[in-house]
C-alpha cells in the first residue's frame, strides 16, 4: 500500500480516537454537572437545622389513586418507589402518608421524599431493625417537624390535652393488612435512639420501659391510664424534633389494637 494510503488510514483512526474520546469526556462532563447539582441540592439540605420548626415547601401531592380515603394503590405506589412499604394516617392531624424504608441508609429519608428525590421535607420512614410486617414489639415512625404544618409536624397537636382525649387512633395500611392502633402517650423525651437503647424484645425490660411511661408527669405529656398496655403488646412510635430543642424529640406512641386482612 503506497504511504499517502497509510496516512489516509492513520487520519482517520485519529479522528474516530478524537470523536470518541470527546463523546466520552462530554458523557462524564455531563455525570459531573449532575452530580455536582445533585451534592449541592442535598448540600443545602444538609445546611438547614433539622431539629427545629423547619421551613420548606409543602411535600409533593402523591397521585392520585393512592390518598387516604380511597383504595390505597400501593402497585402504584411501588412503581414509583419500591422503598415504599405502608401508609401511615392519623385522624385530626395532616399526617396522611406513604411510609418507606431504605435498605441502604437507615436515614436516607430524612433528605428525599417518597419518589426517592432529594427534598427539604423528606419522607416518613422507619429503620432496617424494624421488619415490615410490624410484628416488632415496637416500631418507630420518624418524621420531620415541618413549619408548614407536614410531616409529623402535626403531633405537636397531641400536647394539648383536649385534643389528646378526644383523637385516639392511629392506622397503618400494607398491602395485605390494616392495622389500627390506639394511643396511650404523647409526651417529650431526650434524643436516645429508642431501638438501641432499649430491648424491647425482652419482656421485662420492656414491662419496664411501659411502666416508666405511664409514669410519666411532665408538663405537656399525657397518658391514657385506662389503656391496658403490656410487654406481650405491639406497640408504635411516631418520633418527631422538638422546636428549639435539639437534644429532644416529641413522641406520640400507640398500642395494636386491631389487625385484619385488607378485603
């Protein structure tokens, strides 16, 4: 092959190599700004104080199809984010949202919401040490105390005693189940991680821990006495900041007292 063909090949194998690699630096120079974006989204989360009365826009609407006081789709729910598990509504209280928890940061959802997307509000979430069928001894809601009035910002609600008396359930709807469960404390505590501090699955501590709640007298906290609650019951958490007060939390707890199969 004569040299002027040679350098017509080499040319052009210069040319493809150039293309190339430029399609490649602008493919990872467009990962980058993404990325980029992406830290700096949750950068300016981050950046806010989440233990008090938080600012921010109203959680995004979920679909339609899927809001409390309809057939909960949770097919489409779980097409959206399959992290979601369970719907969580409490009566008298803007608390009416899908439930999610992450198999891969256990505060994952403290930072994005229920499509899975970095925001301010989050989404109501529990813990990996929490099976998802609640069959624990206690399982723990967490969610953010927003200043719009979302999230779990509406517990602040049961401080008040009339509201407390006259609001008593909660419901947790799964797929397969309703749970019903009825209220029997709402009062401030001090920021210790509740399933790592306390064994619950020993039913003595856990008789122990019961007794120290009904025994609470704390301004602003009430106890249902006339609800028997035991260490052979199941119990939830709703866990949410307390404003001003970073070293505490609000925790409104109920006890199981109806569990059927979703028809």
């Amino acid at each position: 092959m004569k040299k002027s063909g040679w350098k017509i090949i080499l040319g052009v194998a210069v040319l493809v190599c150039v293309i190339c690699l430029g399609r490649f630096g602008w493919v990872k120079y467009q990962d980058y700004k993404t990325e980029q974006a992406r830290k700096a989204t949750l950068k300016e989360i981050a950046s806010t104080e989440f233990t008090g009365e938080n600012e921010g826009k109203e959680p995004e609407k979920v679909p339609a199809g899927v809001k409390h006081g309809q057939k909960i789709n949770f097919k489409k729910l779980i097409k959206i984010n399959s992290d979601i598990y369970a719907w969580i509504y409490v009566p008298g209280t803007r608390i009416d949202y899908p439930v999610a928890q992450s198999q891969e940061s256990d505060d994952h959802y403290l930072k994005y919401n229920f499509k899975n997307e970095p925001e301010f509000a989050g989404c109501i979430y529990t813990e990996k040490a929490n099976k998802k069928d609640f069959s624990d001894p206690n399982t723990v809601f967490y969610g953010h105390n927003m200043r719009n009035g979302s999230m779990f910002q509406n517990l602040h609600k049961f401080e008040d005693e009339a509201f407390f008396k006259k609001h008593k359930e909660v419901y947790v709807y799964t797929p397969k189940k309703t749970y019903t469960y009825t209220i029997f404390a709402a009062y401030k505590f001090d920021d210790r991680h509740l399933l790592k501090t306390f064994n619950f699955k020993n039913k003595k501590k856990f008789e122990n821990y019961l007794r120290n709640v009904k025994n609470i007298r704390d301004m602003g906290s009430h106890v249902r006495k006339d609800q028997e609650v035991t260490s052979n019951d199941k119990i939830i958490t709703l866990s949410t900041c307390v404003g001003g007060q970073p070293n505490n939390r609000y925790l409104v707890q109920a006890v199981l007292t109806d569990e059927r199969s979703t028809k």
